[in-house]
C-alpha cells in the first residue's frame, strides 16, 4: 500500500491507509490508546486497542520513528476531523531517552539560550516549523516573481579578496598564507552582473563581525538581492521591491494558511500593507526628520541618518496616517562609496523601514569609472582592491540600481517574532556558531557592555559622560555619589519568565516601584499565561556578567528584551550604572530614548 500523509486522511473516510511518522504524543487509558503521530503535513490522532501493540508503544518517547496501518474514521474531537483506528503498527526507530526541552507542548516552554542549544530538536516544534515553511513559501515566491518579470539569478562569492563595502565589519581569514575575507554583502557582484544580464537577482549569504548581541543582528544572514539595468530614476527600483513584497506576503496567506493561523493563535501578526491601489508612503530623509522632530520635540539639527528612535516614530506614524507597517525613506544625506549623486548633489538612495526597523536599503549606483575612483579614494580606501569591480566601468554600464532585502530580518518583522535568532535555521552571533554555543559570552561582562553602550551614543552622534566613583548598591548610593536628585536616575531589573525561563529587562525611575500587574498587561499580550518574578543575583552573574545594582538599562547589549517606563525618558539629565556600580553614564532623557531600544509603557506605582 502506497503511503498516505496525514492530510490527505480526511479524504479518506472509510479506507485503509498506511502512514509513516513521529511519536508527537501518547496517553494510555487501560486497554487504548491515544497516539497523537506527526509527519511533515500536520497531527493525527491514532487509536490503538490491540494488547500487543499497546505494549509495544508504552516505552516510546516523543520522536520514536512508526508505521501505522490503519482505518479512518470521522471525528468531531480532533482538529482534523478524523482519526485513524489501528489495525497495525511498526516501531522503526525507537526513542528512549527523555527530552532537553518539550516539543509537543503548544509553546516551548525554554529560554532562547535553551532553544538554541538544541536547534537540531527544537526545529520540531510546530511553531518553529510554521516560521520556516513560510519562510521558505517567501523565498520561493521571490525567485518566482524575478524570473517572471526577466531577471537571472545568479550565485555570489562568500569568500573574497577585500572587502566588498569598505569598513572594519570583516571576518578576516588566512587563506593559504594569504588574507582573504567573508563577503559583507553581494553589491559590487550583482553590479558585475548588470553588465551581463541587465536584471539579476539573488539570495546570498553576509557575514558582518559586529561585535553585536541585539535581538536584531546577526553575524551570518542572507539576503534577497536585486539589481536593474537602464534605470530612470529611483521608482523603478522601489516599484519593483512594493510588488514582491505584497506577492511574497499574499502567497504565504495562501499557501501557509494552517501556519500563519497557529502563529496569529501564539499572538503573532502578519505585517500590514497598504491597500492594494495605494504606494507604500514615502519621504526624503529631509522631512522624514522634520515629522520625528515635530512629534517628539527632539532637535535633528545635523542629522546624516536615522536613529532607532526615530525609525521606531517614522513606523508609529504610517501605522497611525497610512494604516501600514510600511515607510520608505529617500535621499539620505551620505552614502556608500558607490551611492549615486544627482546633478544637485543629492543621493538616490533609501531605506524601507517595517515595523520599527529598517529592512532594506538600495538606490541608483554610480555608473561612471572616474567618479568611482574618487569615491573610493574619499573614502579612504585603495583602487587597487576594486580592480575587477573598477573593470566593468571602464567598458560600458548603463545607469542601474537595486536593493538587498534581509532575509532574516524580514521573516522575523513580518511575522511579529521577538527576536531574529527565531528565523534563522541555525544563528551565529557573537556567542554561537551555526547555534551552537562557543562556550563564551562573547558580549555580556561589565567591560564589552559598557563599550558597547557608549558606541551606541557616540553613533548616534549624542553626548554623554562617564563618572567613575565607589561602588553604589543602591539608588540612594547612586544619588549621593552622581551628585544628582533620585528622580535622574535609572532603575534596570530583570525578570525572568516562569514558564520559560527566559529574561526580560524592565527600567523605572530609581525612586519609584515596578507594577508587576501593569508590566504583565503589555506583556502577555506576546506572552499568554506569563508569570515573572525577579531573577536571582548568582544567575544574572553567571549569565551576562553583571551584578544587581550595575545592570544598565540596555538590556539589548547583552541580548534580552527591554522595556521601559515612559517617565524614565522625562527628565533632562538621566544617569544609570553602566555594567558596573563603580561607573555610571549621565545623559539625557531625550538621548536615552533615542539609543534604547524598548517597548514603552506605564510599569510603575
């Protein structure tokens, strides 16, 4: 007998069918049996009565590899509307070890760390299987609608003789005696290849050693690329990115339907477009700033980019104008070395923002060899490395552009994930390779933290200052020593998750008290059922290198998720221990909020 997939079952009412699969669950009643099998189509239920093959099943774990044959049946109790009555049954593979983690539960009850420290099993768990196979539906559907309108994939370098956009980001790499690089992007590749097909598209992996353990980043990603020949001006790019983007989504709701409603039932959400007539709203960089100015009241007076406040406001706003989760920014005032300057000195470029962060970035290239040269030299970087690049000048290109749309990013934005981990297969950041871990914490203890906190505000261009002094344990020590009043003062407490394990980073003015219940209001709504309560001391130690009265209120630095009450960004001077009680950074309220990526609420007394 051929073999049947679970759901072709409900087709089947009345037949035998046979099934291979995996042990999901079982629940033994006396003398039957509910055993829940798994295959790569969904759950059936599967009832066993016979003696002896109850006894064959009483020992198996979750995982255990089976063949069932069988009859189906109706059945109003189960998701599918059938179950099947078994009349046989075969143990191919049988498990017999216990679980590190529980994947037949409806949430993974494990901190990410815990997830991720057992990739190859997790994977098995339905949620986590949903986010990949829409995942895979959104590439499949992107490669589909670049053949269809004429483009030629093509397959670029991961490993390359310098680097490919210039900057201290490389992984650097012996390469028999000699230095090589992992490509930080595909860009001066698919630009070689505009001069061969005119339209080319791709999926490439990058590799960025940023020294970075955000929700946001990663080390090792891909992303969707793009690149058109014969370009009149910006739109032709940004028409092409709008439409691949609704196809993209419009198939996943198709074709994912199962997927995206157990997701939606978890408190997940697909991103949200304009109508189907309507452009995605869009704004040079120039009045961009002028909006987040005027609904802030910051000053942006030398502004050359977007801060992560500002991208998070710019998103608030088409959300509230457009009803999307979609906003373009053009015509930012600097660029990358091969970014196109127009007769009035302006760049075309831009950046799509989704959901509080940016997710693509492209524009029109320089096309002409003499600019180029002057551009890389600008830059501070030798011709010499673009010789290949440089060539393709020099025998005709024709006025181009394109983008690069993260893979990763993109998958976890547009279903609503917590953190980019959650959509890559196998994540390497700062204290993984591939998700297995190095054994380090490569971005937690006080001395990388506070390193890293800073480098947020010097990149943001905001003033702050550092004051070393004795160690203060307490809010009140802190006061004293700052020389300031305790309503300055940022409080930093981390929480972990009852049922998960997982740590979260709330911060509160230093004179006022955390509402357990007001933070758990805004925070079941992604976590139903949740229950925190503060994490102990030794654990934060062990885990981030910090210890309880030093932990800053960047809980993004070292990889957790954070919130914050709105009053802590009030007043005009702030200051926080930074990652140590003997250092504290002062600042502004304004500037905190600029830098601090967290999600905003009323948490206090």
């Amino acid at each position: 007998m051929e073999r049947t997939i679970i759901i072709q079952t409900k087709d089947k009412i009345g037949t035998e069918v046979f099934l291979q699969g995996w042990v999901h669950s079982i629940r033994l009643l006396g003398k039957i049996a509910f055993l829940i099998l798994r295959d790569r189509s969904g759950l059936l239920q599967v009832v066993i009565e016979d003696k002896d093959m109850l006894n064959s099943i009483k020992d198996l774990q979750v995982g255990s590899v089976l063949e069932i044959s069988g009859s189906v049946s109706a059945s109003e109790k189960t998701e599918l509307g059938v179950e099947v009555l078994a009349s046989k049954l075969v143990v191919i593979n049988k498990v017999t070890d216990a679980w590190p983690v529980e994947i037949n539960k409806p949430t993974l009850k494990a901190n990410l760390d815990t997830i991720l420290d057992n990739r190859a099993l997790t994977l098995r768990h339905e949620i986590a299987a949903a986010i990949f196979r829409i995942q895979g539906t959104m590439a499949q559907t992107y490669r589909e609608y670049m053949i269809n309108e004429g483009f030629v994939e093509f397959f670029g370098p991961a490993m390359i003789a310098s680097s490919s956009e210039g900057g201290a980001e490389i992984f650097k790499m012996n390469y028999f005696g000699k230095e090589a690089t992992l490509a930080q992007s595909n860009q001066l590749y698919k630009q070689m290849m505009v001069g061969v097909y005119e339209r080319v598209f791709g999926m490439a992996k990058w590799f960025r050693a940023e020294n970075s353990n955000t929700r946001r980043h990663l080390t090792e990603g891909m992303q969707y690329e793009f690149e058109l020949g014969f370009i009149k001006d910006l739109d032709d790019i940004l028409v092409h990115l709008e439409a691949v983007l609704r196809e993209m989504l419009a198939k996943v709701e198709e074709k994912n339907t199962r997927d995206v409603e157990l997701l939606k039932s978890h408190g997940y959400s697909l991103v949200r477009f304009p109508e189907s007539t309507v452009r995605f709203p869009k704004y040079k960089f120039t009045d961009a700033i002028k909006i987040f100015a005027e609904r802030t009241g910051q000053d942006t007076t030398g502004w050359d980019d977007l801060t992560t406040e500002a991208e998070r406001e710019l998103c608030e706003y088409a959300r509230e104008r457009y009803a999307t989760d979609f906003i373009f920014v053009t015509n930012y005032p600097k660029g990358k070395f091969y970014a196109y300057k127009d007769e009035n000195g302006v760049f075309q470029n831009f950046d799509l923002l989704c959901r509080d962060a940016e997710i693509v970035s492209g524009g029109r290239r320089v096309d002409n060899y003499d600019s180029l040269i002057e551009r890389i030299k600008a830059e501070g970087m030798d011709p010499a490395a673009f010789s290949e690049y440089l060539s393709i000048f020099k025998f005709g290109m024709p006025p181009h552009g394109g983008f690069g749309l993260g893979f990763e990013r993109f998958t976890m934005l547009a279903l609503g994930l917590e953190n980019i981990r959650e959509a890559s297969l196998f994540p390497s950041d700062t204290k993984r390779v591939a998700s297995q871990s190095l054994g380090v914490q490569a971005t937690t203890g006080a001395d990388s933290i506070q390193k890293s906190i800073k480098q947020l505000f010097v990149e943001a261009g905001l003033e702050f200052q550092v004051l070393k002094h004795e160690a203060t344990p307490t809010s009140e020590d802190a006061a004293r020593v700052r020389g300031l009043s305790a309503e300055t003062g940022v409080k930093a407490l981390i929480l972990k998750n009852k049922k998960t394990g997982e740590n979260v980073l709330i911060n509160i003015p230093a004179h006022k008290k955390l509402n357990i219940k007001k933070f758990l209001s805004i925070y079941e709504i992604t976590n139903p059922g949740a229950k925190v309560e503060f994490e102990k001391p030794e654990v934060i130690k062990e885990k981030y290198g910090l210890i309880v009265g030093g932990v800053p209120p960047f809980g993004e630095v070292f990889g957790i998720k954070t919130y914050a009450d709105s009053e802590v960004f009030l007043p005009k001077v702030v200051a926080f221990n930074n990652a140590e009680q003997t250092e504290s950074l002062i600042t502004s309220g304004s500037a905190l909020e600029q830098v601090l990526d967290a999600v905003e609420g009323d948490f206090i007394d």
